[in-house]
C-alpha cells in the first residue's frame, strides 16, 4: 500500500506543477498558453531528472494526468464561452487526489498478470503484482485500468471494449416513468417505487461525526493525530456508505425496469437548474437587506432533489437499456403533471400535491400517474385509455 501511495502522490504533484506552469506563462507580460502537447514533451526531461520519483511510474499513466488537467482547462474555457460561473482548476491536495489512470492494458500496467495462478493480480509499473478481490468476471477486451483509493480501500477500475451485449426477450410492454421526491420513481399503470432517502436516514450520524471532526483543527494529513484521523474515516464512511446504498438501489430497480419493459419514457432532467439557489431579492425601501426568497425551504428541496440520485439512476438506465436492447426515450417535462390525461387540459391548479383534480372535466387520479402517462403519451407510447 506504501507504493501505490506513492504513486498517488508522485501524480498529484504532477498535476499541481502543470497546473502551476500554465498559470505562471498566462500571468506572463505575454499570456502565453501552455498546451498539453507542450507539457507531455517534457515528461522526458522530467522522468530524468527525477528518477526516484517521477520516473519510477508509467509514461502513460503520467500523461494520462497531464491530459486530465487538459479537460479541465477546456472545460474551463467551455464555461466562460457560455457565460457561466468559469470555476477555474485547483490544486490538488493528497487527500483529494484518488485515481491514477493507465490508458492502455499492458502499457504500464497488465490485468491479470498471473493467469495461471488461481488468485487475479494487476501489475503496475513501479509497483509490482497485487492481488485483487474480483467480484465479477471480466466481459469484452480490457482497454484501460484505473486505481482509485476511497479511504482505506483500493479499486482496479476496467474500461472495456467488445463487450457482447444481452438483450433480454421481448416483453411487449411499454411504460413512461415520473421521478419524484415521495415516490422514487411512479410508472405509467400506477406502480410507485419507495424513495429509500439513504442520506436522509444516515443525516444524524453524520452530523454527529462531523460536529466531531470539526472540534480538530485543520492540520495536514501527516500532521493529524490517531484521533483526528479516524474522525476523517468516520464521517468518510458514513458518506461512502449512503453512496453505495443509493447506487445499488439504483441498478436493482433499473434491471427491473429494463426486465419488465421493451420501451421507457422519462422526463429529460436538467437537474443542475433544478438545484440552483435563488436569486436574492433586495428590499428596494431599505438598502443592504433583502426580501424572503424561499432560500430555506428551497435548500432542503435542494436536498432531497440531491440524495433521490436522479441523474445517476437516469445513467444506469440508459446502460442498461442499450445492453437489454431496450429503447429509452427522454421526453419534454413540461406541464406533464398539470396537463389532464383525459381531456388534455392544461391548468396549474390541476394538481395539488399528490392528488390531481382536473378542473374542467373533474378527472381525477394520483398526479405522479399522470405525470408517467403524459410521458409516456409524449413519446409516442401506446397505452391504455385512462379511466
């Protein structure tokens, strides 16, 4: 474990010189731009003078780093072409720096580099053979191999290439799903899925564990004592803990969806603008202080919007989907739950909370339902009359 710490930190310092090095040309009477092109070519260098260190770890993965700071930087760019909130790169501390990536399997690293042993080992250059607990069995060509540090546990993350797909026979079934924060998801015939809200019920021990970290005060990592590093784990944990939880509960009820349907429609979600804050409003009678918002009740939407893990389920679907040779649609959300099923009228005052109450023709049923099967009606799915 000592070297592949080393590893770690050998690339974050990588990572932060380049940084530091396009910072320092932009800053320059010139403002000159430094490349990725440009700093890759002086790896070379580098790895030279620095054999200890910088040149003990693969080129490839070194310029894996290197590249990893480009996207950040284009990204960077991306922003502020779009005026939006630039974020411009960081510096990485050791704590924050967790995944060096190894482009190509058998440059710098080797999957299964023992493979007449019974036991499944990765070779990392500078490193050597380490044994890994495989949870599964590798499908496709191994393309990439990443080492990714959560605590104090190591990950072997594979990319792979020409993985055969599975489709799943066809069902004839078809449904539109509505995300919501009461039910985790609602279908098209009625059927509601719980939101568990992992870290609504993890939200006290986890504020115990950090009002607990917090009475440390900040030191470096190998400044802290015994104390103060296992009140880093423990709030660690807890959060690794509601993030494995919500991930599972995401796969299983996604495989069920794919299983039971050849056709799911879902809301398109543009769940960053869902998040955002609200504008302040000032006071225009007395300058310096400002109006109610709703800044408090919208947080803790905020809130369970963040701990529901839409965007995250939305992904896993959309793989799974694509492997199951299901079609997903994503469709316009607009108005799909104040829009009546039967009648087709629009009107805000259609729902009120959970209950859905049309105001021209009286229809009335359980306003997620509604929203599914607009959903679903958008997408050009074929479905039951409603009752």
């Amino acid at each position: 474990m000592q070297a592949l710490e080393e590893m770690l930190r050998d690339h974050c310092s990588l990572y932060n010189s380049a940084l530091q090095e396009r910072r320092d040309a932009y800053r320059h009477r010139s403002k000159t731009s430094v490349t990725y092109g440009q700093q890759s070519a002086q790896l070379k260098e580098i790895r030279a003078f620095d054999p200890e260190r910088q040149g003990r770890w693969s080129f490839s993965s070194q310029q894996a780093t290197l590249r990893r700071l480009d996207k950040a930087f284009r990204a960077f760019y991306r922003r502020v072409k779009a005026g939006e909130r630039p974020g411009y790169p960081r510096f990485r501390g050791v704590n924050w720096f967790d995944t060096v990536e190894f482009p190509k399997d058998g440059d710098g690293c080797r999957w299964d580099s023992t493979p007449r042993d019974t036991v499944t080992r990765v070779r990392l250059q500078g490193v050597g053979h380490i044994r890994v607990h495989q949870h599964r069995p590798v499908k496709g060509r191994v393309k990439t191999v990443s080492v990714k540090r959560e605590g104090r546990r190591w990950y072997v993350v594979l990319a792979c290439d020409n993985v055969p797909a599975e489709p799943l026979p066809a069902t004839g079934a078809v449904t539109g799903i509505d995300m919501g924060i009461t039910h985790f998801l609602t279908t098209s015939e009625g059927t509601h899925v719980q939101n568990p809200r992992h870290g609504r019920r993890n939200a006290d021990a986890l504020a115990d564990a950090q009002r607990a970290l917090k009475t440390f005060p900040r030191r470096k990592r190998d400044d802290r004592t015994a104390r103060h590093r296992r009140a880093v784990e423990k709030v660690a944990t807890l959060h690794r803990k509601a993030r494995r939880r919500r991930l599972d509960h995401a796969h299983k009820t996604a495989l069920a969806l794919v299983r039971c349907y050849d056709q799911v429609a879902h809301e398109r979600l543009n769940i960053a603008n869902m998040v955002r804050a609200p504008k302040p409003k000032p006071a225009p009678q007395t300058p310096g202080t400002f109006l109610p918002n709703g800044a408090a009740a919208k947080a803790g939407l905020n809130r369970s919007i963040l701990d529901a893990g839409w965007g995250v389920f939305l992904g896993i679907l959309a793989q799974k989907a694509e492997s199951a040779a299901r079609v997903l649609i994503p469709v316009d959300p607009r108005n799909t739950s104040r829009t009546c099923p039967r009648c087709g009228h629009v009107d805000a005052r259609n729902r009120d909370g959970e209950r859905f109450q049309c105001t021209s023709c009286d229809h009335r049923d359980h306003a997620d339902r509604v929203g599914a099967w607009n959903i679903a009606h958008r997408a050009g799915l074929v479905l039951p009359d409603v009752a």
